[in-house]
C-alpha cells in the first residue's frame, strides 16, 4: 500500500479521479481524499510520473509496516463519506437527523475502538463526467482510532468505506502523521 500526497491538482471530483487513474494506472481503484493542501492518494503501486503535468508529487512509498507500530495507540482520522441510503433503485441523501447512526455504523468495523467523533455535513458534492451531472452528499467526520486488529485497519485503509470512492469518498486518511 503506497501513500502519495499530489500538490496542485484541481478540478471537480471526476477530473481529479480521471489524473488519480493515469498516475497510478495499474491499480485498480486508488483511493484517494481532498485535503487542506493536496490529494491525499492511496494505492497498490508507486505513481507514474506523466509528463506535461503541472502538479508535484510526494512518494512516501510503502507503508504497511510502518502503520504497524500504531496497534494500541490512539491514532487521528479523518474520513469524507457519502451520505446516502437506497431508495428505490438509486440513492438518496440522508437527512442531518439520520446521519450520526449512520456515521456510527459506517465506522464500527475499521479495525479498533473510534472515539472522540465530530462531523460536518457539507456541501452536496458535484461533479459531470461526460455529460452527466452526478451530486453526493458529504460528511466529513474526524476523530480518532485505537486500532486493536491491525489486519481489518491495514484492508479498510486499503479498500475504503462506503460509496462514491472514485469521487473521493471512503478513504480512511490516517496519514497526516507522514
């Protein structure tokens, strides 16, 4: 698992995840997260630089075993999650009264004890890919994690939670100890 924060990438969600797939073109499905000053990206692969490209790339190469070292102490997170349910045949927003269960239960299963959890619900996210709007919900949720199964952690960071991944949703961004 390879960790990569990407400077002056912009665009909307779907650009910055077409970029996101041509820098890591042998994973499958990088996840990655807007931060305060970069693109937070996880993948399988160490990135590929393309040339032309006006962003800057930070390689912190793999770091599996250094998340190791994390088991049993309390370790910070931040999370963007799509808030949605199914209706029907698609998915709608949550309402703000339904979103703190949800978020408790998006966050049961990561890999250890989450504590001290605040949320912001925040601007619908909107992004066009072809000539299709597609609109999320968003929660940013923050807190923190002692991690008890470093197992279940290290495949959660991996995989992600939720939907909307290629969106910038469900990475588990625990990196901002790197």
């Amino acid at each position: 698992m390879y960790i990569n924060k990407i400077y002056g990438l912009f665009g909307d969600a779907y650009k910055k995840h077409q970029f996101i797939k041509e820098i890591f073109p042998g994973t499958q499905k990088p996840r990655w997260q807007d931060c305060d000053s970069c693109v937070v990206a996880v993948s399988d692969e160490k990135p590929v630089v393309v040339l032309g490209s006006d962003f800057e790339i930070e390689d912190y190469g793999n770091v599996e075993s250094y998340l190791d070292k994390y088991v049993g102490r309390p370790l910070p997170f931040s999370i963007r999650l799509n808030a949605c349910k199914k209706h029907y045949r698609s998915r709608v927003s949550l309402c703000e009264d339904e979103i703190e269960k949800w978020v408790g239960k998006k966050l049961s299963n990561i890999g250890g004890e989450v504590s001290n959890i605040n949320f912001k619900y925040e601007d619908k996210n909107i992004s066009i890919r072809q000539d299709k709007t597609n609109t999320h919900s968003s929660v940013f949720v923050v807190g923190t994690i002692l991690v008890n199964n470093i197992d279940v952690f290290k495949k959660v960071l991996h995989d992600g939670i939720g939907h909307a991944k290629s969106y910038g949703f469900g990475l588990l961004n625990v990196f901002s100890l790197i």
